[in-house]
C-alpha cells in the first residue's frame, strides 16, 4: 500500500499512482503560457567538472514548459564562468550565469552592503538570493523552482513534480517542498535530517514545550531537501540566511509570514543521491560540522524571535534530550535499513550523533555570546525601498556579463 496519510501542519503530495510524468508536462505546458517557470541551480565552481551538472543540464534539454534556466555561480574566476555560459548554451529556453564573483556583481555588492545592510560572507543562501532577485528584475517569471546541482539521480520528473502544485491553477499553493529518502543503493543516507534535525525538533520541544513553529517544522519530511518551487511574489518577501542554514531558514520565513495553507510538500523521487559532505569533527569551519552549527543557529535564532529567551539552562537541559532522542532514532533507522537490505553502519551513526552533539553545544554557545545577530539576507522588498534601481541594475550586471554578442 502506498502511503497517503496527511500529517502536521501541512498538505502533503504523495507519489501514489506513478502517474506518467508526461502527463504532467502536458499540463504544465499549458499552464506555464499564464505562469511562466524558471529553474535557479545555485552551484560551486567545482561543480562544473562533476557528473552531476552537466547531467542535469542535458536532461532541461528537453523540458518544453521551462522558460528560463539560471545557474548561480560562486567561488568562480572568468575561466569557471565562461564554462558555466557554455555549458547552458546547450539549453533551448533563455538562460543565465549569475556570476556571484565576477566584478559586476562585486561592485553592486559593495554597494548594497553600504546602503541596505546586505551581508558580504558567502554561502549558498547567498548564492539563491542573488538569482532570486535577478528573476525579479527580470519580471519574467511567475514561478521559480529551485535545486541542486549535485543531484546524482536528477530525472525530469523531479522537476515536474515539484513545480506541479504551485503552477496548478486550482490547487492555490504559494510553496512547494520535495521531499524523498536518500539512498545510493547501499544504504540510508540523508544524515542530518536523520540524526540532527529529527531528535533536535523533539528535544527542543520536550525542552520549551508546545510549540507551533516545532510542529511547522517537523510536518516536514525532509526540511533539509534542497529543492522548492515558490511563487515569485513568495520570493520577493523572504529573508534567507547566507548559510547551512537555509532550509531551516527559509521554513522559518514561512511561518513567520502565516501562511500554512499555501504551503505544501510533494514526493519528487522514490530514490535520491547527492555529494555527501566529509564529518570534519575537527574543522568547525567545514563540512557537516558546519553545516550542523548554522542549522542549530537557525534554529535558535527563529526560537528567540517567536517562543521565549534560550537561557544557558534551557540550552544545557537541550543537551541529554538530544542524544537520547538521536539514540532511539539511529536503532529505529537501523532496523527499517536491515530489513530492507540496506548496510546499517551503527559505529559510524553513534560518532555522527557525538558530532552533532558538540555542534548543537557550539551554535549555543555562538547564539548566546551574540544572540541579537543573524545571518539573514535583506529581502528583496527591503532592498527594492532603500536603493530603489537595485534590482535593475542586477539585471543590467547579469546581462552584461552574459552578453554573447
């Protein structure tokens, strides 16, 4: 039996029927005509001699109701950039280089940075909300989905399954989440949200008690999935965090914009594989050690601004709760991959959770040392009101550096 239970705070889309993806793209053909569709792939410059990519490129080849394609690019010099152009020059529809390092992008960067508050640390919000805001200038898009560019098992269905509920004429969702498990055919995969996200959301509540943020959050099977399709009108009011924590933090703008039922989630693959990041349990500054100290901030950020005060007790009580949650969900997770064939690695997910464990600690402890700061991106309705041709002049700075001619 395929699972079709509704759960928590939100719609959620199952894969119920393995309805023929062409049948989807026929509507969305016809739906894109009123609501255009735009694809954002935020990517690293090293991605660009990976597999992923340019798979992912060659499969857009063939997406007809895809009007625009952008790749935003970071840590990238010229020679990164005219691969990347190249790259895209394969695709149909129109598409662009948002090139985050190139001296256009610097400039109004410094500019922006002066006069609206932008933060100059790079990270992949960062990276989104760039390319976010160049479709906003733009003005061609209705719609924009969102994902990575490591997806080592992309398929067009992903595409048209995440798109389908905010492109739907009748559905009325402002945001959709895919969601999936993460498997390489081996074993689980999908870590963090397993063995952080999952047991720090139960913690946080056995700590602070009920809470609608908590139960926003955790009616989400996969927060951590980094793909999305908005409303382009969604994106111009987000404020997203330049960092790891951009998942965590874009649910949280969600919330705190009040509109649960314009929200949903929607199964976009059976099986799904990435780049998995090194643990660097010594390197705080890298790897999944990073990624899970800015996924606790955010979460202590949003927690602060919508529940009550984190006092160091509340956070050291967080502590025990963690770890025996993580504890309970790495044997649960363990059984469900031995009895499905998978390779359970129960040394390996104890040293993740000690990882994790000291991670959650050192995002308390930089919480607390400066709990007024964040690591959000000005939305850009703010930007739009203090420097009021920014957005045109992001588009004029993308098209330059695009120009062929």
């Amino acid at each position: 039996m395929g699972d079709f239970y509704q759960h928590g705070a939100i719609t959620t889309l199952h894969n119920l029927s393995r309805r023929p993806t062409r049948e989807l793209e026929a509507q969305l053909r016809q739906w894109c005509e009123q609501r255009p569709i735009a694809v954002v792939i935020p990517a690293l410059a090293g991605e660009l001699d990976g597999a992923a990519l340019p798979a992912i490129v060659d499969a857009l080849v063939s997406v007809s109701y895809v009007g625009e394609v952008v790749i935003g690019l970071d840590r990238a010099d010229p020679a990164h950039f005219e691969r990347a152009r190249a790259l895209l020059d394969a695709l149909p529809m129109a598409s662009s280089v948002v090139w985050n390092d190139g001296p256009r992008l610097q400039a109004l960067q410094v500019e922006l940075s002066a006069q609206a508050g932008v933060p100059a640390e790079r990270g992949k919000g960062h990276n989104v909300w760039w390319s976010l805001g160049y479709l906003l200038g733009a003005r061609r898009t209705d719609v924009v989905a969102i994902h990575d560019a490591d997806v080592l098992t992309y398929s067009p269905d992903l595409l048209a399954r995440l798109v389908y509920p905010v492109v739907h004429p009748g559905f009325g969702y402002g945001f959709s989440k895919g969601y999936y498990f993460r498997s390489d055919g081996r074993r689980l995969n999908g870590r963090v949200a397993r063995l952080l996200v999952s047991p720090l959301l139960r913690a946080l509540r056995d700590t602070l008690g009920p809470s609608d943020y908590l139960d926003f959050i955790e009616s989400f099977r996969y927060p951590l999935a980094g793909e999305c399709a908005m409303e382009i009108g969604v994106a111009r009011s987000l404020r997203l965090p330049y960092d790891w924590g951009l998942e965590i933090g874009m649910l949280s703008e969600l919330y705190h914009r009040d509109i649960e039922q314009r929200v949903c989630q929607v199964e976009i693959s059976g099986a799904y594989d990435h780049k998995h990041q090194p643990m660097s349990l010594d390197d705080p500054g890298s790897g999944l050690h990073r990624m899970a100290i800015d996924i606790a901030k955010a979460f202590f950020r949003k927690l602060t601004v919508t529940e009550s005060d984190l006092s160091p007790s509340i956070l050291g009580a967080l502590d025990a709760g963690f770890v025996r949650h993580a504890g309970d969900l790495a044997r649960q997770y363990g059984h469900d991959a031995e009895m499905n064939g998978y390779d359970v690695d129960a040394e390996g997910d104890a040293a993740l959770i000690e990882l994790f464990r000291i991670a959650i600690a050192e995002g308390a402890d930089q919480h607390l040392g400066d709990p007024g700061s964040d690591s959000l991106m000005p939305s850009w309705s703010k930007i739009a009101a203090a420097v009021p041709d920014a957005l045109d002049r992001l588009v004029a700075a993308v098209g330059a550096d695009n120009d062929r001619s």
